[in-house]
C-alpha cells in the first residue's frame, strides 16, 4: 500500500489507452494518488466514466498534470499511435526538473529507449524503461512487469511496480534490469514467444478439427481436457472457450483476432529483425508474426548433448489416438517455442551487455495471463539450477519432455500435408529440432561472399 500525500499525487499516467486506463484503477484501488491526463479527450472521458473516488485526478494539460504531482515527480507514459513517447517527451521536457522520473510503459523498441535515456540523462532526469505484459486484463488485475532503470530508480519506484504486478505463490511477478533498454528487449521477447504459442494453437485445433470433423460442442469439449498438465493456461483457457457454440460472433473469433492484432503489432518486425541481427535462429516466432524468410547464419548445437530417442510407433484415425497426438505435438512446440525465445534473451545478455538472470525472467514470466502454463515452471527449476544452460533443450528433463514427444509432432505436420493445410509454425518448430541436431547442414555447401558480422554492427549502433 502507498503511503501518499493527502494534496498531491504519488504517480502521474499519461496515455489512457485501455491500457493506461487499467493501471490508474489499479494502483487507485490499492490506494495510490494517481494524476492522469490523455492527449485525446474522448479517453479521458472513458477513465472519468469508470472512476468512483478521488483517488484518480484527470488533468486538462500537461502543466495541470505536473501541478498534481508531489515532487520528485513520477510519471507513467503509455505511448501509442497517437501519442509516440518521442511525442511525448518533446511536449514534457520544458515541464521537467531535476530529479523527476519518467517510466516508458508503452510498446517501445528498445533502441529507441536507449536514445531516449540518453537524452534525458543530458538533462539530469531519471528514466525507466518499464515491459507490461498480460494485455488489459493484467494491467487491471496484476501485470508481469519488466523494469529497467538506475539502482535509484528502482529502488525509488519497487512499490508502484510490486503493486501493477500479479503474484504468484505470494511473489510478486517483477524482474529488474540494470538499463531501460533490456526490459523492452525483454518484452520483445516474451511478445514473440507470445505469437507464436497463439500460432501453435491456431494450427493444432484446425487440425484437430479437420481430423475428427468434431462439431464446436465436441471440439470445445476436447480443449477443456487439454487444460490438465503441461497445458494448463490461460491460452488454452481461451481457445476452449472459442468453441463454445455462439450465434454472433462465429467460433474462434478470439483467437483470430489475437492474431490479426500480433501480425500487425510492431514488435513482431522488432523480434525478427532483433534475432537476424544477434544470428539467433527462431523460426516459429518468426512463422508466427508473419516473416516473409528466416534468416540464420549459424545454428546452435544445443541438443547434442541432451539423450535422444528414435521415434517410434504409429497412430490410427480414432479420436482418443489423434487427440493424443496432437496434443504431443503441441506440447513439444511450446517447448521449442520457449527454447528460441529464451536463444534470443542470451544472445541479448552476451552480446549486448544485458546481463540477464534468466531464472527471473522466467519466474516473472509465470505470473503472466497469456503464457501462463505450468511449463514455466519446470523451465524456471532448470534455469535456477543451471544459471549458464546455453539452451532449454540442453537440459536433460527439458529435452526428454520434447524428445519423447518428437514422433507426435512429426506426425502431426504429416498429418497436415495430408490435409493440404499449411502449418507454418508446428513446421518451423520440428525444422529447429532437427537442425538443431545435425553437425552438418545443407546451407554450409552454399558459399556465400564474406560480410561484416551483424552481431558488432548490432552493439555498435545500441551502445551509441
């Protein structure tokens, strides 16, 4: 709980998206003094609409905003569209003065918030960069929350942040970095992993459906049996529900629009470009956000150490056979899918100077609505005992849980082409197996001109 000057506001919000407008009832709610004000009145007016007490103070400017807050002030920026933080702070550095804090919480890329701590620096104000995930819901009701900041900063703002986050087990989901610019490259990443799980079970309940010919009862009846194990979370909470039978709007429409919205968010273009720059490979997030060429120049050898198992037997066309099928298949992809995400935040840790604590992130991550399932937590043990494991299916349980479910996923893209249905990311996930495997690669018999390493030019540009 805050403890808050009776006068003046403990936290400023600019930017009143759905979003913004979550985390001002929240903190109100848990008694946090919140001054708020929107570049578009109409938002406003929507936060004005949902506010019952006066622990939420709309303000009609800037200068109004600055006036409501106790000093050193405290701001929470939600830039969009229509308000870029770059906006933003052109329309609020004449208002700043020494020691003021400003906290990016919009869907910013992470060199851009780098320039932007830099020019603020300049000006002897604190900035940090601040990931929320967990959409609306979370912002309302507890957040993952991905901070990165000055020792402080962090220090100063813990209780605002503790207070977005959701718990889990009575902890509170916030991971700390030591620069803003590694907790939007965080939230990069979980975005992608976030697409791609939606992809993965996009592909699995179409090819669910077009198997046994289940009507939306039947189909809606099979996602609930899913929730148990290794599956049980908030996606397929929600894919369940898309079955359920509607009049208006037609089945599935959930998730269709949670991937309409990711094909077009910017970070999808952030995370591929991110890992063609760092040489890591992440095929499935790329299949994912709509990536027209995956683009690696090496592969890493992750699973050579890791017990591998053939594949063995075949499944008949019965319900209970295929269902299971598809489940393994699915299963075994998440894992993949968390691999590439988890390839992409070391090579951000090694090369550019992040210094992650994946165990953290891991454990932030499990408090999340979208990703919420249970194998977080086994990829979180794994981590905590092997801080420097250079890949989640180096680890021997990890690898074990994917190689025994390796034959499903096979069988689950040929079951595909048999269909003639197109399965981009339970394709791009058994291809990262596999290549993951082989010592020698077709792409090395292609000879290529010599060009600078991607990776320097890539921590140049950051660190300037």
């Amino acid at each position: 709980m805050a403890v808050s000057n009776a006068t003046q506001s403990d936290v400023g919000i600019i930017g009143l998206d759905v979003i913004g407008r979550n985390a001002a009832l929240r903190l109100a709610e848990l008694d946090f003094n919140v001054a708020a004000y929107d570049w578009a009145g109409r938002k406003t007016r929507a936060l004005r609409e949902q506010t019952t007490g006066p622990k939420v103070r709309l303000a009609a400017n800037v200068s109004e905003l600055m006036a409501k807050l106790r000093q050193p002030r405290t701001i929470l920026i939600f830039g969009g569209a229509e308000a870029p933080t770059s906006v933003v702070l052109d329309q609020l550095l004449p208002e700043l003065k020494l020691g003021d804090l400003l906290m990016d919480a919009g869907d910013s890329y992470f060199k851009d918030t780098a320039n932007h701590r830099t020019r603020l620096a300049e000006r002897g104000i604190q900035f940090m960069g601040i990931g929320l995930a967990g959409g609306e819901k979370g912002a309302r009701h507890g957040a993952v929350v991905m901070a990165g900041g000055g020792g402080e900063a962090r220090h100063r703002t813990r209780p605002l942040l503790e207070a977005m986050a959701a718990t889990v087990r009575g902890e509170p989901c916030v991971s700390y970095f030591e620069t803003a610019a590694a907790a939007h490259f965080v939230k990069l990443c979980h975005a992608g992993v976030e697409y791609a799980l939606l992809q993965l079970l996009s592909e699995t309940f179409d090819l669910v459906q077009r198997t046994l010919r289940l009507t939306d009862e039947e189909l809606h009846d099979a996602a609930g049996a899913w929730h148990l194990g290794v599956l049980n979370g908030y996606l397929m909470e929600i894919s369940g529900r898309d079955f359920q039978p509607v009049e208006k709007p037609a089945p599935r429409l959930l998730l269709q629009e949670r991937l309409e919205s990711a094909r077009h968010d910017p970070q999808g273009k952030w995370v591929a470009q991110s890992a063609w720059e760092l040489e890591v490979p992440v095929p499935t997030i790329e299949a994912a956000v709509g990536a027209q060429r995956v683009a690696v120049t090496e592969r890493r050898q992750a699973l050579l150490a890791a017990p591998f198992r053939q594949p063995v037997g075949r499944f008949g066309n019965d319900p209970e056979s295929v269902l299971d099928e598809l489940h393994g298949a699915l299963d075994a992809a998440m894992m993949i899918t968390y691999a590439q995400g988890m390839a992409l935040l070391i090579a951000g840790s090694q090369h550019l100077g992040f210094q992650f604590n994946l165990h953290e992130i891991s454990r932030a991550w499990r408090g999340c609505t979208h990703l919420r399932t249970s194998l977080l937590d086994d990829i979180t043990t794994a981590l905590q005992a092997t801080p420097d494991l250079p890949s989640l299916l180096s680890d021997d349980d990890l690898s074990q849980v994917v190689m025994a479910r390796q034959e499903n996923l096979r069988h689950a893209v040929w079951r595909a082409h048999q269909l003639d249905t197109v399965v981009p990311a339970l394709l791009a996930s058994l291809d990262y197996l596999d290549a993951s495997r082989e010592a020698w690669l077709p792409v090395n018999l292609i000879q290529v001109p010599p060009r600078p390493p991607a990776r320097a030019a890539f921590q140049t540009e950051l660190s300037s």
